[in-house]
C-alpha cells in the first residue's frame, strides 16, 4: 500500500466511523426508555416530575437531534464520553478497564484457534476424500452447526462443575478463568477456519509449482512446509484479520455465560439498563477497533507477501 | 412421477434432507394434535420433576412440561428463521439489483451502506439494535435483517452488472420495454438461483443468531417457548437440574444441522461450479 492507497483508506474508515456514530446515536435517540429516569433509579431515589425535567434540561435532552449529535461527536473526539447513567462513573474509565479483558480473551481464543484449525485443515487437505479428509470435515460441519452459548453452558456444566477443573464464573483476573471462555469460543470458529485451511491448502496443491516439486524429486513434507503452507498462508491472515473482528463482536455471549468482566458483557448490561453513553461508546468502539486490525492486516499483506513487495518497487521505480 | 422418481434416485442425499425438513415442519404444525400437554400450563408443585415418567423431558422452575416446550420452540423457531431468510432474501434483492440496474446515485447510496455495515462486526450491532427497541421476537428478525442483507445486496448486484450491459438488454430499451420489465424478466430470473442458494445454506446460521439474541435476553419474551429463552431461563438452574439446558440445546443443534446439511446438498446440485470438482 502506498501513501495514496493509505490516504483513501483512513478517509472511508473516517467516514464509517461517522456513519456508524450517527446510526448508533440515531438508535438510541429514537430508543424507548427515560434516560433521566434510569439515573435516578441507578441512585435510589426517583424524585418529582419537576426535578426530571430540570435534569433533562440541564444534560441537553431536550435540544434538536443534530445539536446532541454534535455536541456528543465533540467531545468523543476530545476522550470524553460522557457520564454512564447507570453506573454514574466516566464511560471513557468503564471501557478501559474492560477492554483489557476482552482483548485477552480474543488473543487467547484465537491462537486455540490456529492451534486447532491450522494441523487440522492440513491434514485434511492431503488426505483429501480419505478417511482423516471425512472425519475432520464433520468434526467442523458439527461446530458451525451448534450454538456456541449451548458448547459454553456444556463445559460449565461438565468441566467446571462435574468434574471441577475450572472455575465456574470466570470473574477476576488469571489464566484459568480465561481457558472455558477461550474453549467456547475457538470451538465454533475453528470448525470455519479449518475449511477455509483445508480449501486454501487444496488450491495451493493444484498449482504447478507443486507438479514441478514434485518431479525434481522433493519430498512431499517438504514440498508441504517450505512451499505450499507460506503460500497457503495469505489469503488465511486476511480470515485472522475478520475473524479477530468478529470475536469482538461474539465475545457478549460467551461473556455472559462465564460472567467474565469484558466488553461484552459490559454491553449487554448497558442495553438492558438503557444506558445509551456506554451503549454508543461501546459500538463506537468495536468499530474503531476492527477497522484498525483490518487496516493492519491489509498493510501486512505488503510485508509478507514477496509479489506485492516487489511490485511495488518496481512500481515506485517508474514513477 | 416418474421424473420425480428419477431426481430422487439421482440426488438421495437431497431427497432425504427435505424429507427431514418437511417432518420437522409437520411436527411442528401438528404439535397442537398430539401434545396433550400445554406449554405453558404451569403447576409450581410440579416444578423441576426428572425427566421420565409423564413428563418426558422433564419440567421447569413453573413445573411446566419441558418436552411440550421444546416441540412447540420449533414453531417458533421455523417461522422466524424462516421469516427473516425470506425477508433478507427480499430486502438484499431488491437493493442489490435496484442498485445495479440503474448505478449512478442509488448505486452510490445503497453501496456505502452496505460497505459501512460490512466494515463492521454484525453481532454487535444486531445486539444493539435488538437490545435497543426492546425484546421481542419480531425486533430479534429486524435486527438481524438490518446486518445481514449486504451479503445478498453485493451478490445480486453483481450478477446484475455481469449482463446489464449486454446486447439484449439494450435491445429490449431500444424496443422500448419498460424498466420494471426489464429488472423482472432478465435481471430477477438471473440472479435467483444463486440468491437462493446462497440463502438456504443460511438459514442455519440465522437460526442460531436469533437463538442467540433470544439467549441474551434481547429476542424472545418469557413466558413463550422459544429454545434460546429457554436456555436463558435454565442457565441459573442448570447445576442442579441439567435438563432444563441439555433438551433445548439438543433442539436447536438437530434442526441447524438438517438445515446446514440441506443448505450444502443444494448447493452442490445447483451450482455448475461444483460439478468439475
């Protein structure tokens, strides 16, 4: 990617951004539910009409849609965003200390993952329609199909209750808590990106330079390890790159099974209380986040893949 | 008869599939006739009896029959799986070959709409959408249409671009055929079938997204009978009484994988590209 190519992106991504802040404020403008009232109720006390709508006045509820729009934009775009109503503490200050978690959570579950996938689909591959091919195929076909909130509260009850080798609510810091959540979580994604390994692998085999391997008389492991997997590989980060995305967004359920202190279980908390600070924040977020890992998956495409490196001088050259 | 005989010994595995679905569809519709007991017929001195006995799966917290619950969460599970792949079906349709056919401007619009959705985790905002408006059944399908119908947008678009420029189309403008004619008769028939294929092997996936809002609290109601409530419901009691997690579950798992199965099955008839593999 060169500087214009980089220019463009960071401009749509700006402009999803502001699509994204405007749908989310749009949502919970027109949202039932008395966000003066959710306050009060927060703090114990509902006091008179009068009051309420003192304090609807006084935090700007009553003013036009795109005044609160843009007031609200400002003072995101200066890390203030604003006072959660249900928990009365600075939305910035809520999200940090849970964005740690989460993003520990997503890591973890992620290399499970490539641990998993990786070895699988391979094998799958050069195997392909033997038995180990089958048996791997409906291994995953049976992930995607099972919920993973059921996959979750299976291994609550089996592993972490029945037979007690993990805690059952996962609050808290510490490896131990993270494993079931982590589980939950691989488990479906792995049975994906094992087909999406297993597919890249076989078109990888197809190539010629695989024929041409072959008949110089390398062996097939090393054909396998020094040639088709690197190959194999590119298309696989870009999959990484979404399915980090995703994880961000997958992550509420299996949060909320396992009560572990994240993003999303934060988020579920914060719809149901109708905390719409925290709710727009929250989405505001995740989008900026997984914008950022795209960005970064794509410009590591330059780095590792040697026909984009090498176009590219050639390109700079003649330009 | 006898070609349908012919397209049942060529395709089994299909033919099995629809089989299943259509005895999935019947137990679902018949379940009035031949459940004696109401789903939502509550007896606190029942609550939480063993699976066995009169009570085959069981009963919940309410003493409600679980089995009873879990045959009638299909009715509502088919419908609104089904309802929400029809209208993604639809909405993404519309959208995508509107879009394609006349560009310029709606091109445009409905694009970066699409591109905005897309660059952006589904989940998230099916939960805050659903979440938002309050739960209900139908606000869980909304949501859910509102992230998914890009797919179908950007598919049908471009199939849609593939032929708008060829010759009969533009002999059929020359001719003077109108617009409307034009997108039913050439641009509808020929984005179709992979529209619905891609939509049958879908409706899995759409299944448990509503299970799953449902799950968080953001989908169904209590008291219905849906299979992701219902694990919601039971998720406090599990430890001591599993089944109340383990019946429902096992539900969504059998019908997403008869689902999944028919999905994969049909695509392989239908899409030529399969064929030389």
């Amino acid at each position: 990617m060169n500087v214009k190519q980089l220019t463009t992106r960071l401009m749509q991504a700006i402009i999803v951004l502001l699509g994204i802040s405007l749908m989310t404020f749009m949502l919970t403008y027109l949202a039932p539910g008395d966000p003066v009232r959710t306050m009060y109720a927060a703090s114990g006390v509902m006091p008179d009409k009068e009051t309420l709508e003192k304090t609807r006045e006084a935090m700007g509820l009553n003013e036009p849609f795109m005044i609160q729009y843009f007031k609200w934009l400002s003072s995101s775009l200066q890390g203030d965003f604003g006072t959660s109503y249900s928990m009365n503490k600075p939305v910035a200050s809520i999200l940090m200390s849970r964005i740690g978690p989460t993003l520990w959570l997503a890591f973890f579950s992620l290399i499970l993952m490539l641990l998993i996938s990786v070895p699988a689909g391979l094998l799958a591959a050069v195997r392909q329609n033997r038995f180990t091919d089958y048996f791997v195929r409906g291994i995953s076909f049976l992930g995607l199909s099972i919920p993973n909130f059921w996959v979750g509260l299976l291994l609550v009850y089996f592993v972490a209750f029945k037979l007690g080798l993990f805690p059952v609510v996962s609050m808290g810091a510490g490896i131990d808590k993270m494993v079931l959540p982590a589980v939950t979580l691989a488990f479906a994604m792995s049975a994906k990106y094992t087909r999406q390994v297993r597919a890249a692998v076989l078109e990888e085999l197809n190539q010629d330079y695989v024929n041409g391997a072959r008949s110089r008389g390398l062996k097939e492991k090393t054909i396998l390890i020094r040639h088709v997997f690197p190959n194999a590989l590119l298309p696989l980060i870009t999959l990484i790159g979404l399915s980090l995305g995703s994880l961000l967004g997958g992550t509420a359920v299996v949060e909320v099974i396992f009560s572990y202190p994240g993003l999303g279980s934060l988020a579920v908390s914060a719809i149901t209380a109708y905390d719409y600070p925290l709710i727009q924040a929250y989405v505001l977020w995740i989008a900026f986040l997984y914008m950022l890992i795209n960005l970064i998956v794509d410009l590591s495409y330059g780095f590792l893949d040697p026909r984009i490196r090498e176009g590219r001088k050639i390109y700079e050259k003649n330009a | 008869m006898k070609r349908m005989l012919d397209f049942v010994r060529l395709h089994k595995q299909f033919a099995i599939l629809s089989a299943l679905v259509f005895l999935l569809i019947l137990t679902a519709v018949s379940a009035p006739l031949w459940i004696k007991i109401s789903p939502y017929d509550s007896n606190l001195k029942d609550a939480f009896l063993p699976p066995g006995g009169e009570h085959l799966f069981g009963t919940d917290k309410l003493g409600r029959d679980v089995f009873s619950r879990v045959i009638y969460g299909s009715r509502i599970s088919l419908t609104s799986s089904l309802l929400l792949t029809i209208s993604v079906l639809f909405l993404g349709t519309v959208l995508g070959i509107t879009a394609g056919y006349f560009g310029g401007v709606i091109d445009t619009v409905v694009m970066r709409i699409a591109d905005m959705l897309i660059s952006f985790p589904g989940m998230v905002l099916a939960i805050a959408v659903a979440g938002i408006m309050g739960a209900s059944t139908m606000n869980a399908v909304i949501a859910i249409l509102i992230v998914s119908w890009t797919k179908y947008a950007r598919l049908a678009r471009s199939l849609v671009l593939k032929i708008r420029h060829k010759d009969y189309i533009y002999a059929a403008l020359t001719t003077g055929s109108k617009n409307l004619y034009i997108l039913k008769k050439y641009m509808l028939p020929n984005v179709m079938p992979t529209l619905i294929v891609t939509a049958a092997s879908d409706i899995g996936t759409m299944m448990l997204e509503l299970a799953g809002l449902s799950f968080l609290g953001f989908g169904a109601k209590p008291p219905l009978a849906e299979w992701g409530l219902m694990l919601n419901e039971g998720r406090i009691y599990m430890m001591d009484y599993p089944w109340l997690m383990i019946y429902p579950g096992f539900a969504i798992c059998i019908v997403v994988v008869i689902f999944n199965l028919l999905g994969d099955s049909l695509r392989d008839i239908l899409d030529p590209r399969n064929k030389t593999k």
